[in-house]
C-alpha cells in the first residue's frame, strides 16, 4: 500500500457559539491515497465541509481543530497561516460551492487566475499568462485567448466553475478538494464538470476529495467513500461495496432516500382548476430615466397548461428556462398576456385589489425555506397570517387553534408554533411554508421547488407529505422543478421547458420511458436517475490504478 | 426523523415560547462588556441630569454674586481667604471697622468698631452675602460703638465651580444634560418614525412613486441647514420645540435613505413575495414584514443619530442659535467655557467632559448592537 497523501487523524473541530460550544467533527480518522478520488457523503450538518475546512486552515475565527493532519508527513494543523501557505494553493488546492461568489467581480479572471502562479510558482507576468490560457485550455472554455480577459460576470456559472477549477490547477496540486462543486449548477452542466473533473484526474494524476450530499455523483466517480453523521465516519470503504451492501443504517438511509413510489392519477371526470392558454411574460429593462435602448426578455413565450382538481402538472427545465416565471405568471403575481381561468372566473382582466380576494385559493410555496420566512414573526404568525387577511373575523384564539391545526397537518409538533423560522431545520421550515399554503384550503398550489434545497432524506419526507395533502384536499398542484427524482415521484403530467418555451409535454410514464427531445434525453440522463432498480446503473468511470 | 412525528394534542396547551431574534441580540449585547459598561454609565448620567438639580441645593438660575467664577472643589465653600475681605467690605457698609476676626469652626468672631454707635439692623448685610447667615450680637460695649457678633459661616459645595455669573456649574450642567438628552432622544425619535415610514413606503413601493418621493429627499438634502436653522429662528423667534423640529426635518431624510435601501432588499426577499400570493395588502406587507425586519439598521443607526443630533444641538447652541437662558444645553456651557478657558478652566472642563462621556456611551452601545444584530452572527 503506498503512503497516503493525505493523513488525518483523529480530526476535531469545535466553535464557540452563542449556546456553548458546538463539537462539529468528532475525532475522525481519513486516508487520501494518491490518484485516487474520496468522497465524504453526509447531509447539511455532517461536518464534512468543516474536515476539510479544517484541512485548509480555513475555519471560522470562532472555530478550531484538534488532532492531526498529515501531508506526506507534515503535519499541518497548527502550522500559522504563512507557513500553511506553502501547502494551501499549491498542493492542497480547494473548489468551492459557489462559482458566483468565488470570484472577486472586480479583476479579470486572467489576473486571478495568475495570483497562484506568480506567488506559489513564481513565475512571471507573462509566463503566467500563457499558463493561464493553458488551462483554460485545460478545462475546456472556449476561445481561451479572449476569455482571459473577461470579467466574472460575463460568463455562466459552469464556465465559472471551469475557471475556479483552472486556478485549483494551476500549481499542480497533489490533492483537490471539491466542495459540492455542482450543486449550485444545472444537471446538464453539472455532467460537463464531474466529466471534466474525472478526465482531469486522469491525466493529472491527482487525489480529488469530493465533498457531496449527491449520491448519484458519489456513485459514478469515487473509489472510496466515507459517509459522515453529525461529525463522525459511520461508514467507509470501496464505493461499489458500499452501495451494494451498506451496513450502517444512516447509510441504508440515504441510499434509501430517493423519492419513490408514483402518484395515482386523478378520476377522469375530475374538473378543471386551472386553465392557461398562451401565458406570455416579458421582461423589459429600462434604459434609465431619459429613455435609453430598452431590451426586451420573454421569459415564458406562449405556453399553455391546464391542471385539474387532484392533479399534478410537473414544470421541468433548467435555470433560466421560464419556469418559475410561469408559475408566478398564472398566479398573476406578474404581469402576463394570454388568457388565465380560474374554474369559471376570467383573471386576466382582474387588477391586484380585485385579485386578492381569490389569492386564498391560488396558493405559492417557495423554494427558499430559509428566505421565504419572515425571521421576525413566530411560525404560527407566519402561518395564520392568510387567515388574517381573508377571514378578519376569526378571533385571535381562534387563529392559535387554527395554526396548531395546521402544524398538526404537517405533521410538526403543535407546541412549537410560537417559535421563531430560525429555531426550525430547513425540512422544518419548508413543512411552516406548506402549512402556511394550506390553511386557507387553497384549490391550486403552485410549488415552485420546494425540495430543491433540502437534503435527500427530507426531501422525500416533503413528497411524502405533499402527496398526503394532495390525496386529502383533492388539491391540483403545479411542481416545478429541476430536479427529476422528485417530479417523477409527484406528476401526473410533465412539462419540459427550454427558454420560455415547452420543448415537450406527456405523462409521467412517456417522459420518462420514451423522451422524444434530445433535450429531455441529456436532462435525464444527467440526473442519475440510477436509484430506480429496473435502471442500468449507468457507466461509471474506471477507477484509477493506485 | 424526529421532525416528522405527529405528536397528541395534549401538547397543545404548553407552547414552546421560541427566542426571538430580538432576545437572541439581546444576549449577545449583554456580552459585549464596553456596551455593557456604556449602558450603566449613560443610564447614570441620564439619572443624575434629571434628578440631580434637586439634590445639589442650587436651582439652576440662582445666582451667587459673592461667587462669579469660582474654582471646582470638594470643600465647601466659603474658604478661609474669602471670609476676611468679605468681612471688610460689610463692615464698611454697617461703618464699623472690624477688628480680630477669627474663625472657629463654622463660625467667624468679629469685632466692630465704629466712630458711632452701629445701627444693629445694618447686620443684615452679613445675612444678605452668600457667605454667611445671620449674625448675633454678642457683647456691647462703648454704647454700642463695640460690637462683637458671631457670624455662622453659610456652607455651600461647588463641586463643579461657577459660571461668569456665579450659578452653580454642577447643576447647570445637569440641566443642560438634561436638554441635550431631550433633544437627541425626541429628534431622533421624530426622525427615526417619520423616515422609516417614509423609506418604506418610497422603497416598496417602488417605480414612479419612489422616483418621486426620493427627489422630494434630494431636494430637502439640498437645503443648507444652518440657512434652514437661522431662517426658522428669524420666522418664529428661538424655542425648544423648534429645535426638535430643524433638526428632526433634517435628520429623517438619511433614515429615510437607509430604510429604503434596505426595503428594496426586503422587498424581493421570498417572505415578502409569500405575503403578496396571501393576498396581504399592501399596508399589511410594509407594516407586518418591511419595517420589522428593518429594524435592525434602525435601530444601530439611532443610537449613532442621537449623539450626532446632541452635537449638532450644542453646534447651533454654541453659535448662539439654540436655547435660550436661562436655560441651558451643554453646546452653550461649553460655548461660555471656551470663552473663559483662561480664567476659569473648569467652566469648559466639566461640561465638555459630561458630552464627551455621552457620546463615548452612545457610540459604544451603537457598536454593541451593530455587532449583536450582525447577521452573520447568527
């Protein structure tokens, strides 16, 4: 067995907050071989991004870690930051989460990309500028010579990810730590980094640690796994091994948490809640106050969709495709063209006063269950807060019976109600915003990602519970989503979107069996959609010899 | 998982009372120990402003003529030096030469002397002095032309000294913090709910109704405020009220900048976006989830208003445009100390100290809470 690159041995972390101290990691033991890829699984609060944070000495100032971490024999914890310099950047290179905020907005990405090299490599200006185009060349941006000097944000956030990845290169580090790097990006563009990432590494010959909750990523390009639980290994070892014979529970957990199971459809004579045809939004951006060139964006561009009582109309497409434009467009919380009827009411022609009296049956559940609760109201405010403005009748005792009601509905414990969103989870949080939906008994909800932010085992808790309430209220949902796993589990009816428009509509059943577009086919085959059993599970890249 | 129990309704009735964010800053202010240290100083300051005129025995208009300009000290007054001048010159008056004064105690032994008899009613005069009380005859002689009369010494502190025209500085200084505190509390108070409101609404909103509302902003930040102050002045005379009024009309218009940045941040928040697919009103909204969550800044930004309006006070009040006497404000004793920094030291000493140590406190306490209502803490 050759020596680890990477040792860490006993690893705590601890932070000072303001209710004591909080033992994030908990004397963990990893081994990073060279050439090989790891990936650290576990949900949000796993500590897994503290172990590597810790690793790279970038821990918060209320933070510290105890225990040992060895590169090739040098130990690094302790070291002050000047001499941990010599490693960090060089050898131990790290991506990040988000490509939006990784780069400073300020300087072209060529200057940035340069700073490795001129202090780590010592190059010079212009040496580093032909290294630069190199490897951009490297992770395949395009027309590297005029990239070079864009600005971050002249570029997307895949090719972002690209040029965070080309500065994590560029002193040939010997270990890569990839911190969720495709979570904040489309499937399809996620695909491109995972597949650049395992080319990389195979011509590069480096270790890549890959820090996921994604256990489709985890499936197709690690060698070895440890899963993380609230700051501990509960599992470890060879992936295939592991995913075809967990051991511990948690792990059975998570392979487990795939949303599955199917809707039942609605009865056939059930009628229609919703009716849109030709919905059309359109973005105009001003030139200023004295006029100036105006642009106009059309973000949904003549998509019809009509949901009945019980039925789920699944909107699918990626960033920017229009589909929660579209959401908010039949809600009329935008304005819109085209014709939009509510059972037998035309909504077109209504304006926001004479809207309001009919927003109790349109209902919207939002994808952020951090941003979309007011921090300061309690949740039982945030819930009954419907019923403030559409039965001022109700008492205020009333109301507080209401709200433990729906608490109880969503199945949170009644009691709480009178704390505030922040003292919640986000699975929690998210299950406040549903409440908060369905106290009014609405006829339609919109939900407009509401899983995408939660880890996979609250997710399906979430589908779980939105079926429920579906089955009970008779409700027609309109679910959008990038995510695949979860539209399927919820949909009668899917609808593929691309840029404002529906590239293609079907049952559940003939998306997902017989796609016809080639853009379905590259979304689907891009979401791993490996858990389902009767489903190969795909090719996954041969594991480098060590 | 846990979360997803469904739990009997006999839990119903004990609710779990959650910590608001409010309660949480709280905790986190109580640790920062200069904001702490701040709040006990200022909440001290502001207790002795208002009560302690009545304790230090000087109204704050009283004036000592035997007293102009004298020096800070812990000892009573008056001191030994002064008594035997003072004697004379009464003595002068009652036309008796006074002979082997001596002092025991808290009282002066004099012997007067006079070519005629003295009209004892002229003993009056000592009562009349600040210096002493009343005088008893002891002994005649000469048919009167001999006297010896004790006087009791009258006792007085002037821990602060006094002013030019000899009023106790302690208690003026009190009064003027009193003022100064007034002024800095009600006008930022007018600023604050007059800006908040109106940066709200402007910030939310938003389209032709912010352009507008905004210029009107620009347009009152445009006027030169001490042309503002003065033509107020020269309009209505020179008054409290007034005060709050210039300075609040002036001041709001930040707090109206801050608050409508922060609205448009809010106002694209999903929480907000969540209240208008309610149906909630357009009042409702600004009231229940714009404001609330704006109060953050606010109330970071109030206590950085207030000693910034107590300054400006004592700014206008040093030209000569504040309070009038005999009131005072701590802008005008420091004004009159400047004018007699030679003399007499203490008359721009103290007060200076008084509105320095304020404004340390507010601004500490400011930091404390900018820190504690951080949201990066959270």
């Amino acid at each position: 067995m050759t020596q680890p690159v990477l040792a860490v041995r006993n690893l705590n972390v601890r932070f000072r907050t303001g209710d004591g101290i909080l033992h994030a990691v908990k004397g963990i033991d990893l081994d990073i071989n060279p050439g090989e890829t790891v990936a650290i699984v576990g949900e949000s609060g796993s500590g897994k991004s503290q172990t590597m944070m810790s690793v790279m000495g970038l821990l918060a100032s209320n933070g510290w870690a105890e225990g040992s971490v060895k590169y090739r024999g040098d130990e690094l914890i302790g070291l002050p930051p000047a001499k941990l310099n010599d490693y960090r950047g060089s050898k131990l290179t790290m991506i990040f989460q988000e490509p939006m905020t990784s780069l400073d907005p300020l300087y072209r990405i060529g200057h940035q990309l340069a700073l490795p090299l001129t202090t780590h490599g010592g190059m010079s200006k212009s040496a580093a500028r032909k290294r630069a185009i190199e490897l951009l060349e490297l992770v395949r941006i395009p027309d590297p010579q005029r990239r070079i000097d864009s600005y971050p944000h002249e570029m997307s956030g895949g090719q972002r990810q690209r040029v965070m990845i080309a500065m994590a290169l560029a002193n040939n580090p010997d270990v890569l730590i990839a911190d969720e790097p495709t979570t904040a990006l489309d499937v399809t563009v996620q695909a491109q980094i995972l597949e650049l990432l395992a080319d990389l590494q195979k011509r590069l010959g480096m270790s890549i640690v890959f820090i996921t909750h994604d256990l489709g990523v985890v499936r197709r390009f690690a060698d070895r796994t440890y899963v993380m639980k609230t700051g501990e290994v509960v599992e470890s070892g060879e992936t295939e091994a592991l995913f075809s014979a967990p051991k511990h529970p948690y792990t059975k957990m998570l392979i487990d948490a795939e949303p599955r199971g199917r809707k039942e459809p609605p009865p056939a004579d059930a009628r229609v809640v919703l009716d849109a045809r030709n919905v059309e939004v359109t973005f105009n951006t001003k030139g200023g106050l004295f006029g100036g060139v105006k642009h106009t964006l059309k973000a949904v561009d003549g998509v019809s969709l009509s949901v009945r009582a019980g039925e789920t109309v699944g909107v699918v497409g990626e960033s920017g495709s229009g589909k929660s434009t579209l959401g908010r467009a039949i809600l009329r919380l935008l304005p819109a063209s085209g014709h939009v009827r509510f059972e037998d009411r035309n909504l077109m022609p209504l304006d926001r006063s004479a809207m309001r009296p009919l927003r109790r049956h349109l209902q919207l559940v939002f994808q952020d269950p951090f941003g979309s609760l007011s921090p300061r109201m309690t949740a039982g405010e945030i819930v009954t807060e419907g019923l403030l403005v559409h039965d001022p009748s109700i008492s205020r005792k009333d109301r507080d019976r209401r709200a433990a009601q729906a608490f109880e509905e969503v199945r949170l414990n009644p009691s709480w109600r009178n704390r505030f969103p922040h003292e919640f989870s986000g699975g929690q949080r998210q299950r406040i915003a549903i409440a908060r939906a369905m106290i009014l008994h609405p006829k339609l909800v919109v939900l407009d990602e509401p899983t995408s932010a939660l880890d996979r085992s609250v997710q399906k808790e979430i589908v779980d519970l939105l079926r429920d309430l579906q089955k009970a209220h008779g409700l027609a949902y309109v679910f959008i989503s990038h995510d695949l796993a979860v539209v399927r589990a919820l949909s009668d009816e899917i609808m593929v979107m691309k840029s404002g428009r529906v590239v293609e509509r079907g049952t559940a059943e003939e998306i997902f069996h017989h796609p016809r577009e080639t853009y379905t086919r590259d979304l689907i085959a891009a979401a791993f959609l490996n858990a389902d059993p009767d489903e190969a599970p795909g090719t996954r890249h041969a594991p480098l010899a060590s | 998982m846990a979360e997803g129990a469904v739990l009997p309704v006999e839990t119903l009735k004990d609710t779990v009372v959650g910590r608001s964010l409010w309660v949480e800053a709280r905790s986190r202010l109580l640790r920062n120990k200069a904001a702490v240290v701040s709040i006990g100083l200022l909440l001290f300051i502001a207790i002795a402003c208002i009560f302690g005129p009545f304790v230090t025995g000087h109204p704050f208009d009283r004036v000592y003529p035997d007293y102009v300009r004298v020096p800070a000290s812990l000892e009573s007054y008056p001191k030994a030096d002064q008594v035997e001048p003072q004697i004379e010159r009464i003595g002068s008056r009652v036309r008796g030469k006074p002979e082997n004064i001596t002092v025991t105690g808290d009282t002066v032994r004099v012997t007067l002397v006079g070519q005629r008899p003295i009209d004892e009613r002229l003993l009056a005069y000592f009562e009349r002095s600040d210096l002493f009380q009343a005088a008893k005859v002891v002994e005649r002689a000469d048919e009167g032309r001999r006297l010896v009369v004790d006087v009791p010494l009258k006792k007085q502190y002037f821990f602060f000294g006094t002013d030019t025209n000899g009023r106790d500085l302690l208690t003026r200084t009190m009064k003027a913090g009193q003022i100064s505190l007034a002024i800095g509390l009600l006008a930022t108070f007018v600023a604050i709910l007059i800006g908040v409101v109106y940066g709200a609404t402007s910030g939310y909103m938003g389209g032709k109704v912010d352009l507008v509302m905004m210029r009107i902003v620009d347009v009152l930040y445009s006027l030169p405020f001490i042309f503002f102050v003065i033509m107020l002045v020269v309009f209505f005379g020179r008054n409290f009220v007034l005060m709050f009024i210039a300075v609040g009309a002036v001041e709001w218009l930040d707090m109206a900048r801050i608050v409508r940045g922060q609205t448009l941040s809010i106002k694209r928040q999903e929480y907000v976006q969540a209240a208008e697919a309610l149906g909630v009103e357009t009042r409702g909204i600004i009231r229940r989830h714009v404001i609330p969550n704006t109060l953050g800044p606010v109330v970071v930004y109030m206590t950085l208003l207030v000693p910034k309006v107590i300054l400006l006070e004592s700014f206008l009040s040093f030209l000569g445009l504040g309070v009038q006497e005999p009131n005072t404000s701590l802008g005008v004793l420091i004004s009159e100390g400047a004018k007699n920094i030679q003399g007499a030291p203490w008359m721009l000493i103290y007060p200076s100290i008084t509105l320095v140590t304020i404004l340390f406190c507010l601004n500490f306490i400011g930091d404390g809470l900018r820190d504690a209502l951080d949201p990066k803490d959270r």
